[in-house]
C-alpha cells in the first residue's frame, strides 16, 4: 500500500494544472529552441525545457482539429502518438503552443508560440558519426542511423568492433540506404563499398595517386564516387579564439569507377599547380562540381589560400570530362568557399563560406551560403546562420530541407539542425535534432560529424561489416 501511496501522490504531481498564473509579455526561453520553426509532419516529437529552471511545467497545444495538454516536471514531453496525430491533420497549418511553468510556487503564463507545420514530409533517417571533440587521437568513433520519425538510434558499425581504428567519411548514393560508402584507416584499414548486400573492402592508393582516397560523393547513377587525394596536416593556434588549422600540402580530384574498380586519369584533375578537393556531382550527373586553389608554400600561407568553386562537365557514358571547359561558379576574391552541394531538384548550390582555406569546422566564422545555379544569383541564408561555425550540410531528397552542422550551442560540439527551404529557396528557422530527452544535448560528449539524410534503414548490419573487415583481404584498385 506505501508503494501504491507513493506512486499516486508522484502521478498528481506531475499532472498540476495552474489555476491562477502571472502573466509573461515574452516567449518562453526554452531549450531546444523550437519557437517559431518550420518542422516536416513526419518529425519526432519536438521535446523541450525551460531554461529558467522551473519545478513544474504545464503545456496547452492547441490545433486545427483539437488541443493537447501536457504535464511535466521540469521539463515538455510530448505523448508520439498523440504528437503523429497532431502532426497528420496540421500539415500546411500551424500549431500554438501556450508554456506555464512554476517556480518557488508561483505559476507563469507565458505569451504562446508558434510551431509551423510543413506539407513536405523529410526524409526518414539521418546518419552520422558520433566523435568526441579531439584533433589526433579518439577512443570510440561509430556511425549511426537515427529515425527521425522517432527517437530510435542504431549503430552501422563502431570502431570497437574492428580494432578501435578510425571510421570517417561516409557517403550515399542520392540518398539511397542500400549504396554508401566509408573509410577504416590503421587496423583493417580500406576503403568500404555497400551495394545491397555487397561489401567491398578495397585499398585506394595508387601509384597515379598521392594517397587513399579521401572525400567522397556518389554520382547518381551509382556507378561513379568522385573523390578528393588529400596530404591533409594539422597545427594548433597558440591563442584561446582559434584551435587548429587543418590544411593540404597536396589535393586533387579524382573519378573512381565502382563496376570495373578504377580510378580514371580522364576524369580526374591532378595538378600541381593547384590545390583541388571537396568534389561532387549536380543532381543530373552531367557536372563534375569542386574546390580550387592556387597551390602554394604551406602551411606558411595557410591564411591566404582561398578556394574557388568550380565545375567541369562529365560524361557518365565514356567516364571523360572537359577540363577546357571548367567553369568558376564562385570566385574566391577575398573569402574561401567549400563543400558544394548541389538540390536534388538542380536549382540550387549549397555551400560553406569561410575567410580561408577549405576545412572551415574549426573556423567560427563559417557560414552557409546558396545560389541559384542558372541566374548564379546569392540567397540570403542569414536566417539559417549563427554566430558560431557552420559547416557541413547535406540536402533532403525532395529539396525541400537540409541538414547543417552547427557549434551555435556551446562553440566546441557540432549538433545537427535541420532547416526548410522554400521554393524560393529561402530558409526556415533552423531547429536542433529532436531528443526524447530535452537535456540529451548536456551531456552527450560526442559531436555530430558528416550528418547525412537518408530515405531509409541501412539494413546492412554492424556484424556483416566486422566480418568483412576482420577476415576480407583489401583489393587493390587500378589507375587507368
């Protein structure tokens, strides 16, 4: 019975209602910050707390076709059933969310707020590497999958399973679960091709090549990854503002063939007289898009090399490009330019903007920037920028949301926010990755590296990748 007792007195106190409340002029301060956003209908429940550190808190959701009340102790959880409900019949509309809380035994109303709910659904998964926070050494590194549907989180493979090695640079196939791609260095180190149940382990470096291959991207036919050769060093700043310097001493742009296992010199750039990385392909395969810089005396010029962006076309069927034809699309006159990333639907460019070099995750400075690729015209995407470092992205496959890393948090680690864009390609609020618990995010000691939307599962299991790893010899690649 003293149980029972117990239990009941827990279940009444977590249900208090305010009868009587002071009235807030302003919005709650809550964390994560989800006022006012732009969310797909297919999302988890946006689960939040008040940063004011209140005792109780009571929340009314009111909607087109209803209302939600939910009770919470210091903190908002929404029921998943109930949110998918609301979500379902609120597409195209908006939802308002009025917050009480209590503090010292006095209740605050404060002003509601807004949630906008998107008719365009995102896609259902998002993958990435959990990494702590260092330069040159780690301890466990894995990739996941998270259902952004839900809060369900599972590991593709984790570094514990094939000798704590270092795992990195994964990439998909548009977006497809069953064709991707990563790299293992040290032990069972190689390059990992996943095609369906296929898993090629394979070793990169050529002698037409001045290394493994390193940042990759598919073409859209799955047939092609084009990929940086990178000479990558590091060094440390001696002051508080800045923390290291990544940079290349050497980098060009290649093409690997994934039927026949081939790099082809016909498709590749290689220089010496430029640095050449961060590759990608527009969405209709027909363009080869990179970074450039002319080369120079590193790293005793690390803060005066600034990239241009790029593009050479690309013959999927003879595996050749036009290398008289490279065309600038974003001239580096006094910034640095990175990561292109190219809509599904072709008409925009994604991409990082930095006062130098071509690694900007450690430059707070980095901001994301978009064209349009037919009138080249700029997007003003201050909305989706922060004070801090924003950096790698990567589009939805519907065009209509992106996932960036941000350090706007707390400036060491990288969390993942996920932003609309409108046909115009404007963007939305930018909202963190939803959490079952709101205070996930204080504790986590891992950053969020490479996130990458997906359109599904990756059913290949960690098991099948470690018995690949640990037992398959790496095939050697050929250089045509």
């Amino acid at each position: 019975m003293a149980i029972l007792f117990v239990a009941t007195l827990f279940c009444v106190g977590c249900s208090e209602q305010p009868k009587v409340a002071t009235q807030a002029n302003s919005k709650p301060a809550i964390f994560p910050d989800y006022t006012e956003v732009t969310i797909p209908y297919n999302i988890a429940p946006l689960n939040f707390r008040p940063t004011n550190g209140a005792e109780r808190c009571y929340a009314e959701v009111i909607y087109k076709a209803g209302s939600m009340k939910v009770y919470g102790k210091d903190d908002v959880r929404f029921n998943e059933r109930d949110w998918r409900e609301m979500l379902a019949v609120s597409k195209g509309s908006s939802i308002s969310v009025k917050l009480f809380t209590k503090q010292q035994g006095v209740w605050t109303e404060w002003a509601p707020f807004d949630i906008h709910i998107s008719d365009k659904s995102i896609d259902s998964h998002l993958v990435y590497r959990l990494i702590e926070p260092g330069y040159e050494k780690w301890h466990i590194v894995g990739i996941y999958q998270r259902n952004l549907e839900n809060f369900e989180q599972k590991p593709i493979i984790i570094n514990d399973m094939v000798g704590y090695n270092c795992i990195n640079c994964h990439s998909f196939c548009g977006g497809d679960p069953s064709q991707m791609m990563f790299h293992m260095r040290a032990e069972n180190g190689g390059t990992y091709i996943v095609q369906d149940d296929n898993i090629q382990k394979l070793n990169t470096k050529t002698d037409g090549t001045i290394s493994n291959l390193t940042y990759p991207y598919w073409h859209p036919s799955g047939d092609y990854i084009t990929t940086s050769v990178n000479t990558i060093h590091q060094f440390f700043h001696a002051t508080r503002e800045k923390k290291i310097e990544v940079f290349d001493l050497r980098s060009d742009v290649v093409v690997y063939d994934v039927k026949n296992k081939q790099i082809l010199s016909e498709a590749s750039i290689i220089s010496e007289d430029n640095f050449e990385t961060f590759p990608s392909f527009s969405s209709d395969g027909k363009w080869l898009h990179f970074c450039s810089a002319p080369a120079t005396e590193m790293p005793d010029n690390y803060d005066k090399v600034r990239y241009n962006l790029c593009r050479v076309p690309f013959d999927a069927q003879t595996g050749k490009i036009e290398r008289e034809k490279i065309d600038t699309l974003v001239r580096a006159d006094s910034l640095s330019y990175t990561f292109p990333r190219i809509s599904p639907n072709g008409r925009y460019m994604m991409y990082t903007e930095t006062a130098y070099g071509q690694f900007p995750i450690w430059h707070a400075d980095a901001e994301i920037r978009m064209i349009d690729v037919q009138s080249r015209q700029t997007i003003d995407m201050s909305r989706l920028n922060s004070p801090d470092t924003e950096s790698y992205h990567s589009w939805s496959s519907g065009s209509d949301w992106v996932v960036v890393s941000s350090r706007r948090d707390n400036s060491l680690y990288t969390l993942p926010y996920l932003c609309y864009i409108g046909q115009d390609g404007k963007p939305g609020k930018p909202f963190l990755l939803p959490q079952e618990d709101p205070e996930a995010y204080d504790y986590l000691l891992y950053s969020y590296n490479i996130p990458e939307l997906v359109t599904g599962e990756v059913e290949i299991s960690p098991y099948q990748i470690q018995q690949v790893a640990l037992n398959a010899e790496a095939e050697q690649v050929g250089f045509e």
